[in-house]
C-alpha cells in the first residue's frame, strides 16, 4: 500500500511537468486525461496512514499469494499507465509539430513581409536621394549664375568707386596745382611771409592762419575743444593762481600789437568767433535731437506683442552723424523753438512763470515771460559752473599760525592723551560684548549738517572786516579764490622781481655766450689764409644794402678794418640798444674805443641804412 501511494505520487508530479511542457492549446486534452486515469484508478490506501503500533498487531494472513496479486494488478495497472501516458506523448508530439510547422510558416510570411517592406522603403528612400541631387546640381548652378552676376555687379561697383576716386583725386590735384603759387617752399618765402602783421594774424586769436585764406573759419571753430582736468597732486594757493594770470596778461601785453589788433578788428573777430560757436551749439543740439528721434524710430520698430518672441533690436545708421544739413536744420527748429537753449538774455526766466504747460512740453517750445535782448551765447560746460571753468579748479589754503599761548597748547595736549586713552578702554570693552548687539546700537547727536559747518578754517570774517554790508555788498560777496589782499600783491611783486632778474641773468650768459663764440670765430678767420676769408656780410644784409643803393665792396673793407675788440664792442653796443627804449644823443659809435672819424662816418651810413631798408619792408 505504502509503494503504490509512492509511486501514484510519483506518476502525478511527473505528470504536471508534463502537462507544464505542453502548448496552450492541450489544456482541455490533459485534463480530460487526468479525470480518467484518476476515475479508473481505486484507492488502495486510507485516506488515514495507519499508525506504526497497528501494524505491528496486523495479523500474518496475508501470504505470499496476497502480495503476488497485489504486484501483478500493480504492474498491470502500470502498463497501462505507461501506454495511456506514451499515446499522450504522441499525441503531444504530433501537436507540438504541427503547431512549430504552423509557427515556422508564419514567421516566415512576417520576415518575407518585412523583408518586403524594407526594401519598398529603401527603394523610395533611393528615389528621394536622386531627386535631392538633381535638385543640389540645379542648385548648384542656379548659385554659380547667381554668384557670376554677383562677380558683375561688384565689378561695375569697382569700377564707379574708382571712377570717383580718380575725379576726387583729379579734383584735389587741381586744387593744390592752383593753390601752388601760394605755398612757402623757400626759406625766403617763408621769412618773407612771415611777416609782424602775419604773426599777429597767426598767434593773436584763435583760429589764425597765414598764407591761404581759410574758407570755413565760422563753422569748424568751436566743435571740437579739448578739455583736461588738473590732475597735479598738489594744489595751486591763491597767490600761484594770481601769479600765472598776472604772466599770461603781461605776455599777451608783450607780445599783441595793439597798433595791429585795433577795437574794431577785435570786435569783427570776436563777432565771428560767436558766430562760429553758436553753429556750432546748434549743430550739436540738433545731432543730439536726431540721435534721439532716431532711437525712439528704433524702440518703436523693435517692439513685439505680448507672447511673441522679441525681435532684435535694429542697428541705427550712422548717416545722421554724417549729414551737416540735416543737423543744422535741426538745430535752427529748435533754435527757433526755444532760444534760451542757445543765449543768454538780460533777466533770467522765473522758474515758477517759465514752466510750459503740456503742449509747449511735447513741441519743446519756450512759453515764458520775455527776458529782453540776448547778452551771450550759452556755454553749455561753463555757464553753470560756480567758477566759469570747465573742470572744477582746487584751490590750496596755507594754515593758519598757531597763536595759542604754551598754557592753551599743553591743556589740548592732555585733553588728547585722555581721550586715546577713553578710546583705548572703550575698545578693550566692546571686544567682551558680544557682536550681534552691535545691530542694536544707537549713536546719540545729530547727524553732520556739511552746509552749515561753522568749524572749518574760514576766512570770512578777516575778510567782511571793516566792510559795510549796504555800501560793500558787490565785494562781500567775491569768492574765496578772488580775494587778494596787501600781502598777496607784495608776494607777487617779489615774484616777479625775481624772475625779472633771473631772466635777466639769463640774457647776460646768452650775450657773454655769443661774444665768446664770435671771438672764436673771429681768431680763427685771422688764422684762415686770405683767399678763404668769408665776407663779413650775408646774403639778405646784401640784398638790404643793394635795394638802397649801398656799396658792398666799401662796406666790406670798412668791417675788415676792424680790430677784434671793436667788433665785440660793436656787438655789445647793438645789444645794449635793443634792450634800452630810449633813443640816445649823438653818434652810437663814440663809446667804441680807437675808432677814426672815417670809420665812424662809414658805421653811421651804413647803420643808415639798415634802418631804411626795414623801413621799406614794413
């Protein structure tokens, strides 16, 4: 019973692998199989195991004929088993076969189908790839036409822009060949041009030139001036100021004529040097006003709806910076519009009565009260500036003497120490704090008020002293740079003193310098053998004598016959009468030593006429 338990177990658990092996499609078969074979089948054990103490009690009757039987229904009955399960085998066998043929067959329809597919897909693709190159041939030709007429139209270009440049080029050539006759090329013309009257016309104002006349002196004047900012790291006091304007005014004295700039030639000078910087203020404000309106055309065209993608902003064009007219009409508008941009007038606008309503505000047009005749031209740099400069200029201040008694200067000495050492306590204090309360801190007092800081070292009250503020109104109110006072004039004085005899020191080297070297040159002509003396006098001394009718050969033996002595006398006595303004008494001569009457006679001719032959070229 035991065994046939065992092997019924067996059968079953070799079964469900069978079973588990099978395809899907056997399902319904197997188990049709399993409910007839367990139908078929009686149950040869308890469905309770016997215990071990029962069998031990069994009783002996069943013999060897029992067990016999026992097998041969066993063995019977397995024979069977094994050919029902060996028909099922087959079964499934043929099963399994038929459905792999069936697989098979259909894997293969779906990989020829694929196949079939794929190469419909190569075929289309191999089409479009033809068509993509008849398409970049054609492209490519379409690019060659179009690149060989681009190769045309830059070559016509070419050709234009040399075409002008070959007339601009003619065009200046004529200008300078007609212009030629006016140009210094010798250094005669160039000391025959320039003349005092030239140089004044040069160096005198601005803007001068000499030699061709400049055609747009009232237009380019003004619009480019330089501005440079005192970067010294030391400050210039009120006397060095002094000092440097009262120089500059004595040079301008020194070296304008003032019997060539006469009132009216500076008056017609000054009018067209405003003339010049007002064109040029209302080409800058037009330029300004252009730049702007420009922008404004820019933000405009650049502006995208809401949810769109921004659009870049366009690149302005630089022919509003190159176009004169333009900006000038521009400029004369506004001019037009509102002339307290450009002048400044004879009461100044009140700022409560000269604010424009809205519309004055959108055309920029002045709607004030009159403010009388302009007295200037506006200077946008200067005009608001408290100093009239562009840059502001500082100004140094010398302290003031102490003039505390030794009680006053110990009592502020011991007031320091004790205030270092509060300090230093109160820092060896708050290093025990802790520094988060040092958000919370209050500062007690008042916070500085710089405007009316009545501490700081001022000069006010020496200077309002003995002034009276009704009669002395116009003087209490001259800035600190521009009081000047008694000790400052006699600085000045001192100063200039001593430049006067430095520059002085200076020209006495120069002559002492010169006469050394004329000496040198005098010894070595004495040296020099007859034949290879140099005459005395230059080409233009020549040309001078001849245009009066002077003997050169007479003139030329009379310095010959010279001693060397005489001639550095001769020499001294021209400088001496240079520097002296006076004119002196009598022959100039008669201080030289061992001159004769004739000598003196052929000197006071030739001295004559000298004067006379720069008499005629002024």
């Amino acid at each position: 019973a035991y065994l046939c338990v065992y092997y019924k177990h067996h059968i079953r658990q070799t079964m469900s692998g069978v079973l588990q092996m099978c395809s899907r499609r056997t399902v319904s078969v197997r188990r049709q199989c399993w409910k007839s074979l367990s139908a078929s089948e009686p149950r040869w054990y308890s469905a309770t195991p016997r215990a071990l103490d029962e069998e031990a009690t069994a009783t002996k009757k069943d013999d060897s004929a029992d067990l016999r039987k026992i097998a041969q229904e066993y063995n019977r009955r397995k024979a069977a088993y094994k050919r029902q399960v060996s028909k099922l085998r087959k079964g499934y066998m043929q099963e399994y076969q038929r459905n792999k043929a069936e697989d098979d067959a259909q894997r293969d329809a779906e990989a020829a189908e694929t196949t079939r597919r794929r190469l419909e897909r190569q075929r289309a693709k191999n089409e479009r790839s033809i068509q993509n190159a008849y398409r970049q041939q054609e492209l490519r030709r379409q690019t060659e036409l179009a690149f060989q007429d681009h190769l045309r139209v830059q070559q016509e270009k070419r050709e234009y822009e040399k075409d002008v440049f070959n007339r601009a080029r003619q065009l200046v050539i004529d200008e300078l060949e007609e212009e030629a006759p006016l140009w210094l090329t010798t250094p005669e013309e160039i000391e025959a041009a320039f003349t005092p009257e030239a140089e004044q016309a040069l160096w005198g104002r601005p803007q001068g030139v000499i030699g061709v006349p400049n055609p747009s002196l009232d237009s380019e004047f003004w619009q480019y001036e330089c501005h440079t900012w005192d970067m010294s790291k030391t400050y210039k006091t009120q006397q060095d100021i002094l000092a440097e304007e009262y120089e500059d005014r004595v040079y301008d004295e020194t070296n304008i004529d003032p019997s060539y700039w006469t009132p009216e030639k500076i008056a017609e000078r000054e009018a067209l040097e405003r003339k010049a910087k007002l064109r040029a203020n209302v080409r800058t404000e037009g330029r300004k006003s252009l730049l702007r309106r420009q922008k404004e055309f820019l933000d405009d065209e650049a502006e995208t709806p809401e949810g769109e993608v921004p659009r870049p902003k366009p690149i302005p064009s630089l022919g509003v910076l190159g176009s004169n007219k333009a900006q000038e009409k521009e400029g004369a508008e506004m001019l037009l519009k509102d002339p307290t941009k450009f002048f400044v007038f004879q009461r100044k606008a009140d700022s409560t009565q000269s604010e424009a309503s809205e519309e004055s505000e959108l055309d920029e047009s002045y709607s004030g009260p009159s403010l009388g005749a302009p007295v200037d031209i506006k200077d946008p740099l200067r005009h608001n500036s408290p100093q009239g400069r562009v840059f502001p200029r500082g100004i140094g201040k010398a302290p003031k003497p102490d003039m505390r008694s030794e009680k006053e200067k110990k009592r502020q000495e011991r007031e320091e120490k004790l205030w270092a050492a509060a300090q230093a306590q109160a820092r060896s204090d708050k290093d025990e704090i802790d520094m988060a309360a040092d958000d919370d801190m209050e500062f007690y007092g008042e916070p500085l008020d710089y405007d009316k800081n009545d501490g700081w070292d001022s000069d006010d009250e020496e200077w309002f002293k003995g002034l009276d503020p009704d009669r002395d109104a116009e003087m209490m109110k001259v800035p600190r740079e521009y009081r000047y006072r008694e000790e400052d004039i006699d600085w000045l004085i001192q100063k200039l003193e001593t430049k006067a005899s430095q520059m002085q020191s200076h020209v006495n080297t120069t002559i002492e310098s010169m006469e050394m070297e004329t000496r040198s040159r005098m010894d070595d002509a004495d040296k020099m053998p007859e034949a290879e003396s140099q005459p005395f006098f230059d080409e233009t001394a020549v040309a001078k004598l001849k245009s009066v009718g002077g003997d050169v050969d007479r003139f030329e033996k009379l310095m010959a016959s010279l001693s060397k002595d005489q001639m550095l006398s001769l020499f001294g006595l021209e400088a001496d009468r240079r520097d002296s303004k006076d004119e002196a008494t009598g022959s100039p001569f008669d201080g030289v030593p061992g001159l004769t009457s004739e000598q003196i006679t052929g000197l006071t001719e030739l001295d004559a006429l000298f004067k006379e032959a720069e008499k005629r070229d002024e």
